[in-house]
C-alpha cells in the first residue's frame, strides 16, 4: 500500500519528464516514511546522459540528508534501473529500490542483467519490481506514440511540386546535433513549403535566443553555442530557412529574394508568438534578421551580432564580396564542407560533411545559387530601403543590449565592415574580437555565447 503511494509520486514526476520532451521516467527517495528527494529523467534538458531520474533523485537525495550514504531510504522509480543507475544505488548502499514497469531491452534489476544478484559484491540491494507497472507502461506508450506521431505527420507532409526535401537520411548521425526536428507550414508566405527549426528549452523561459543562419549554413551552425543557452535554463528557436538544412527546397532559383525570405521570419516569430527575444545573427542571418526587430520591437530584448552587415546599397559591394558572388557562379557545385574547413581546420570530417548533408545534388542548391545575388548592390535594389530603415532603427530607436562577436579572418565581413556596423548601433560596445576565426564564427561559439550570455542577460553566470 505504502509502496503504491510512493509509486504514485514518482509516476507524477514521470509525467513532468514527458512534458518536458524526456523519455517518462520518474523517481522519488523515502526516508523513514519521508519523500526527501523527486526527479525525473532530463538527459536532454541538462545535456547530461548521466541525469536519469534516480541519479538526480538519489543526488538531492544525499544532500539533503547530508550524507552520501542512503541508509533507512528506499527509492521508487517506475521503470526498470539501468546499469549505471542500478550501481549508483549500490554505491550509495541504498537498502532497497522499487520500481514499476520492467525495461526489457536496458533493465539491470533482472531483465538483460541483474546488477544487485552479484554475489561477489558485499552491499546488497533489495529490489522490487512491478509496482503500478501498468501505469507507468501507459505512459512511456504515450510517449513514443506522440512522438512517432509528430514524426510521422511531418514527414508525410505533401511536398510541393516545385520543390525538393533532402531525404531524412542524409542528416543521420550528425555529430553534436542532437535536437529533435520541428515542423511548420502553415506560415501564409511558405505556400505550403514545410519550414524545418529547433525548438529547445522551456517555452515560459525568460529568454528566447533566435539564432539565424546564413549562406549556404544552416541551423547545424548554432550547434556549439545552443548548450550554453540552454544550460542557462533559456529557449533557443533556430530555423532553417527555406533552400536550406531540413527545410524544404524550391527547385527554381528566382523563388528565393530578399522580402520573401524576410516575410518568413516575421510569420514565424508571429507564429510561435516568441518573446524576450535576444536575437542572434551571423551572414544572411543578419542581412535579413537585423531587418525583423523594428516591425515588432516589442519582441526583442537583446542582440548578439557576429559578421555581416546591413546591405542598404549606399556603398559599392567590396572587393572580397565581389570575389565570393563570382566563384559562387563560376563553381556552382563548390564543396559547403570545405569551405567551413578552410576557415576553420579545428573541423572533423564529419563536421564538415554535415554541412553538406542538405545539399545532396545540384537540384536541391537553387538557394545557394540566388543567394550571392540577391544583396542588396544599389539604392534601388530590393532589400535596400528596408535595410536604410533598420539601420535608422538601430541607430535611434533600438533600447536593448547589443553584444558583438567578430572572426577576424573573415575577408569579406570582418572588421572594418562590422566596426562600422557598430557605430550604426545604439549603445553598442566595443566588439569581442576572434583572432582565429573566420567568417563562420560560430565554430567558435561556445566562448561567444558564454560571453554575450554575461553581456546581456545581467543576472546570469
Ligand atoms: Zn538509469
């Protein structure tokens, strides 16, 4: 009966884990008839594949009675433990664990090993199984359904005639990427074209980060600076934009410019109604990101701006710009993978291949072709006036934080270009400067967002 009870709890915390987007799994720790200690799976949260539900429990467990020894406790979970759990038990010299449903593809209390029967091991666990296993099974059922569903809703998502999308297996085993897809296209301007982003961190976090990729990137680029925002307990949105990463690709070059590009980001910062923004734009994720906030400044609280530029059309395109659109043209099938690694020879083969994996063929690179083309050159040129309004913006209107990051090798837009840049910001301070780096400078982004998280978010670290 009192098991029951107890079991009762853990399932609650089962269920947060669920909501949470984490495999149900839920534990509570008993002290002398005492809960002292609940937690529930979050891997994926924490970034940490030690964080199942019974190491957080039986961790907050020890400090709270302030002894690394659980004696006179007894720990409910509602799934079978695992190994690593199982033994962390044993280290802890818990006197007796009870769990719900059996697990039987990683249980170690019985199912593929028995980690408590090791006669050879002097401290002995006694364990129960079983207890309102049926509820906790509904659940993890729930769950995979969900989520097979969500999956499978997505991918049999009509693909538009005029369009391409990168088979599913080409972003298999991506390294450092981990993030489970999310799916629109109900935005007014994709016409149906299905919008792929990430979609991380508690949705009621006080910070929203928008991390905007540019040519030929995609969201895979944010992938070192998405666990320091997240660690700070924040939500990070990431799309890919259209042509690009696990979004759907027009087959025709001139479906892309630069308002309807512009038009998809401000639907879909309406769509999922994102606030407390703190805006994070590098390339063409500035070009066309450093144009949204002033249509909605009311969203945006922050601004982490790394290499790019506002392309008003007032001054000639440089030299370096110039060089770029042309081998662009000349050497339309260029390799994405090796030029990240030119820049950036920290890159592993495999990092550099994901880069390519959106792009298995010529048909799906119609956005990396039009892109060059599409800044803004002339005063005139669409895109232009838009970016002399945001940039009048920036300069008179704009009342939140800016942080600057800049890779100072980038030849095209490294630091002249971003200096002035600067100057056109409101209370912009003075710029971190990546010696090292490149013009994807976000290779190097875990030491940027640690830093812009310091510059802007005032209370944090
Ligand atoms: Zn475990």
């Amino acid at each position: 009966m009192n098991d029951e009870h107890f079991m009762q709890l853990a399932l609650v915390q089962a269920e947060l884990a669920a909501a949470q987007g984490e495999v149900p799994v839920g534990a509570v720790v008993v002290h002398q008839g005492q809960v002292v200690a609940q937690a529930h799976n979050a891997p994926i949260g924490l970034n940490d594949p030690t964080a199942h539900a019974e190491v957080l429990a039986l961790r907050a467990a020890a400090q709270h009675l302030g002894n690394y020894r659980l004696e006179d406790c007894t720990l409910y979970v509602t799934l079978e433990p695992c190994a690593m759990c199982a033994g962390a038990m044993l280290n802890a010299r818990l006197p007796r664990v009870v769990w719900g449903a059996t697990e039987p593809k990683t249980g170690a209390a019985g199912s593929v090993l028995n980690v408590f029967a090791q006669a050879a091991w002097n401290h002995h666990t006694q364990h129960l199984g079983g207890v309102l296993a049926h509820s906790s099974t509904a659940l993890l059922q729930a769950f995979f359904q969900s989520q097979r569903a969500a999956q499978k809703q997505a991918s049999s998502w009509p693909l538009r005639d005029d369009a391409l999308r990168t088979p599913e297996a080409c972003f298999a085993d991506l390294p450092d990427y981990p993030w489970q897809p999310n799916y629109i296209n109900d935005l007014p301007s994709l016409n149906g074209l299905r919008l792929h982003y990430l979609d991380e961190g508690p949705k009621d976090a006080e910070v929203t980060w928008l991390c905007l990729h540019g040519n030929p990137a995609w969201s895979y680029l944010y992938r070192k600076m998405i666990p320091v925002f997240l660690q700070a307990g924040h939500r990070v949105v990431a799309p890919d934009m259209p042509g690009f990463g696990k979004s759907d690709k027009p087959k025709k070059d001139n479906a892309h410019s630069f308002d309807w590009h512009r038009q998809v980001l401000l639907e879909l910062v309406e769509a999922l109604d994102l606030q407390d923004i703190h805006l994070v734009v590098q390339d063409w994720g500035g070009i066309l990101g450093l144009t949204l906030p002033m249509h909605a400044p009311e969203r945006y609280q922050g601004l982490l701006v790394m290499n790019t530029t506002l392309a008003t059309g007032e001054q000639p395109l440089s030299a370096g710009f110039l060089a770029w659109r042309q081998m662009c043209a000349d050497k339309p099938l260029f390799d994405v993978g090796r030029l990240l690694g030119r820049g950036n020879p920290q890159m592993s083969e495999a990092e550099c291949a994901a880069y390519n994996a959106p792009f298995p063929d010529a048909g799906h690179r119609a956005a990396l072709r039009a892109f060059p083309p599409m800044v803004p050159e002339f005063a005139h040129s669409e895109g232009a006036d838009m970016s002399r309004q945001a940039q009048s913006f920036w300069r008179d209107v704009w009342s939140g934080k800016s942080f600057m990051a800049i890779g100072a090798q980038d030849p095209v837009l490294g630091e002249p270009v971003m200096q002035a840049l600067r100057q056109s910001i409101r209370h912009c301070p003075q710029a971190l400067v990546l010696p090292e780096a490149g013009h994807f400078v976000q290779e190097h982004g875990e030491v940027i967002a640690t830093a812009a998280l310091k510059a802007l978010v005032a209370h944090s670290l």
